[in-house]
C-alpha cells in the first residue's frame, strides 16, 4: 500500500494523522497547520493539485477530514480521477450539509427526531415564536461552523437567535428549523458504511459550551471522552435496532450510496434514543478521543474505500479524554497571534497527547491562528486516570488568554 493523504487543517485531520503513522503508514496532509507541520509533509493544495500531487508522491487512500469539502463534492471528483477515498459523497453528505435535507429524511423514513417546522419567512417565523412552547431549537439549514445551532428559552431570545444566524451565516440561514428542545444525555456514535454493509465503531460524548457547566456560548467543542460509561445495553440495543440499522436501509432505499462514517448526534431521552442531527465525518473534539484507540484503523478506512466487507474494529481498553485549549474571545472573536509555549515534559509520557488545530508555525516557534488551539488527549485504564493525565500536562502549555474548562468528564 502506498501514502495516504489527509485533506483537513485541525486536531481531527491530527489525531488521523497520528493514528495512521502508529501503523506505520506514510502520512501527508493538506493544508494541515502549523502543528502538524513539525512532523509531516503538508502541501496547501487546491481541488486540481491533488490529482498531480497523489501521483508524484504514491498516494493510494486519501481520507478527507472536514465537512465543507465534503459537501462541495471533493470526493466525487477525486473518485473520477480513479482514487480511492475514505469520505461520503455530495449528495450523501447532505445529511449533514442541510438540516431541511437530513430533518425531511428522518421524517419520511420514521426515525425518531424532535418535531419540526420549517422557515423561510422571517415574518412567520418570528409570528411562530408568539404560540410556542419554549424552550425551542433554532437551526440554519447549511453549515456554520459549528454555531448554527442556538437554544431559546424565550420568544426575545428566539427572535434573537434569528438575527444572529441571519446576519452571520446568511447563505446557512436562508432556511431556518424550529425543533423541541429535547431533554437527557448527548451521545455521539460511529458507524462505518459502504455498499457492502457497516460496522459500528464506538461512541464519545462532548462538551459544546465554553465554560464550566454547561455555561455560556455554544462551541464546536471544549473537549470530549470515549467510550460512554453509562450507556447501559438496553440503551445500545435501541439505538441500534431503532436508529442505526432503520437509517442504512433507508440511504439503500433512496439509493444515497454512502462510504465513509456517519456520525449520529443523540440525545438519549425518557422515551428512548433521539436524532438530535446527522454529520458526514468523524466529530471534532470527538476524532480525537476516538480515533487513538481503534487498533485497525488502516484497514478499515482501506476497506470502506475499496467497497469491501468491512473488518470487526480492534478497539483498545483504554478510556480517553480531551480538553481543548481555546483562545481568548473565542468562538466570537478569537486572538490570534500569540505565541504558544509548550515544555517538552509534556511529550515524556506515551498516554498523553497533544493534538494540534489553530496554529501557526515560523521556524520553530508556534502561535495560535484561530480559535481552538490544540486539544491534550490524557488515555488510562480509568476515566479518572485519563482526566489526570489531560489536566496534569496542561500546566506544560501556555499562550496568552488560553481559556478551558475545568470540568471534562466530571
């Protein structure tokens, strides 16, 4: 097998990269950033230089990381030109690339979702707001970066919410979704799929607010933990006969063919599991806690890729936990530019890891480029071994106004 090539820049297309080089594999990344750089190639390449570039360098497997150019179709294209590739198509993707798309496909395949209208006047809408029961989920329809999802408790906060997902992701924004507010656990779990069938990989749960309990704006992430440990069988059971098995015979019905993860965002309520959404790619502060202990994971995104039967998943004992460090400002407006110090101690113990996102590099020194820095991945026989681990190496990491909470896996 030759090199394989990751197209993403944060600690997901990282922790990827980690991985893979575990097992021995020839890693580039494009764009990559200013972490990944210290250890392998990375090439900023546009849709066309990716062809030229796979060929030079022998790449035969490329794994794309982020959604948006998943849902731009980057796959198709790279497929077209004869590659094998880890990641859904545009079409698939759009479970994840349109919130009306993935709500209507719950809908008229049965699966459980909170109930829904859909928006496109502003005016009725926010008439919407006068008769509902709150609180209410607002979502944009397409991508925002992981803030076009706000909770209302209140008809001013709702015609708030509006305004703020109008004006900052106009283009997202154009639909707007008006769901129940679910209440119990988040859950986030992954299945591999291609044509010839799937395997469940593991779950993760991750911390979307920015401070301390629960308090604050909503994030993409502050940190996360795997496996789940109170997912009891029953639960399991339920999500997979009532959730998982239901939506791959209905990508099969609606001939969605689909190669790559699909990740099930769940809220685990009194009346059972819940789609909560849908995304097209490992999650991200998930990826990190998930990805580190799946023995096999070459063979399986080779397997997907090829449209082969995909092979049981090796997944280590080990728990895992993340804590992301986040500028100051985020996720609004994130300080940029400050420098990065990290003591080598850090990199001493096996069972801790860093993973790199927003930075840059000049020589060899690195600074923070946008709002999540880096995330520090603490791995132990325990939950509460893991969590020492994380937070004990934070104190080895400082730049200027990094911010993170104290409570991950609490």
């Amino acid at each position: 097998m030759g090199s394989i090539l990751i197209i993403g820049s944060g600690a997901r297309e990282h922790a990827i990269a980690w991985r893979l080089s575990k097992e021995g594999k020839d890693v580039f990344l494009s764009p990559g950033n200013g972490g990944t750089s210290l250890t392998w190639i990375n090439k900023v390449l546009s849709k066309e230089d990716i062809e030229s570039f796979c060929r030079v360098v022998g790449v035969d497997l490329i794994v794309v990381g982020p959604e948006k150019p998943l849902t731009e179709g980057i796959c198709d294209f790279l497929r077209s030109k004869g590659f094998l590739v880890f990641g859904p198509s545009a079409e698939a993707a759009r479970l994840e690339g349109s919130k009306v798309f993935a709500k209507s496909f719950m809908k008229r395949n049965n699966l459980p979702t909170a109930n829904f209208v859909i928006y496109e006047e502003e005016e009725s809408l926010k008439r919407h707001f006068n008769d509902c029961k709150y609180p209410v989920v607002i979502k944009a329809d397409g991508l925002a970066a992981g803030k076009g999802v706000i909770v209302a408790h209140e008809k001013e906060e709702a015609i708030n919410a509006v305004s703020f997902l109008k004006n900052n992701f106009p283009e997202a924004s154009k639909y707007l979704i008006v769901e129940d507010c679910l209440v119990g656990k988040e859950l986030s779990v992954f299945v591999l799929i291609n044509d010839k069938g799937y395997a469940f990989l593991d779950n993760a749960r991750d911390y979307k607010r920015l401070n301390d309990f629960d308090e604050g704006p909503n994030t993409g992430g502050m940190g996360s933990y795997s496996p789940v440990d109170d997912l009891i069988e029953f639960q399991f059971n339920k999500i997979q006969n009532d959730i998982i098995e239901p939506t791959i015979k209905a990508l099969r019905k609606e001939n969605i063919s689909y190669q790559g993860v699909l990740y099930f965002g769940l809220m685990l309520t009194k009346e059972g599991p819940s789609i909560l959404e849908f995304n097209c790619r490992f999650g991200d502060p998930e990826a990190q806690v998930l990805v580190p202990r799946i023995l096999n994971f070459s063979e399986l995104l080779y397997a997907v890729a090829k449209n082969e039967e995909i092979p049981k998943p090796i997944i280590s004992n080990k728990k895992a936990l993340s804590v992301v460090l986040a500028a100051k400002g985020y996720p609004t407006k994130p300080e940029i530019g400050k420098k990065i110090y990290i003591d080598k101690k850090v990199f001493e113990d096996e069972n801790t890891i860093i993973f790199y996102a927003g930075v840059s590099r000049d020589g060899n020194d690195l600074f923070t480029s946008s709002g999540r820095v880096l995330n520090v991945v603490g791995m132990g026989n325990t939950f509460e071994e893991a969590r020492i681990k994380a937070y004990d190496s934070i104190k080895y990491i400082n730049f200027e106004g990094m911010h993170f909470r104290r409570d991950i896996g609490l």
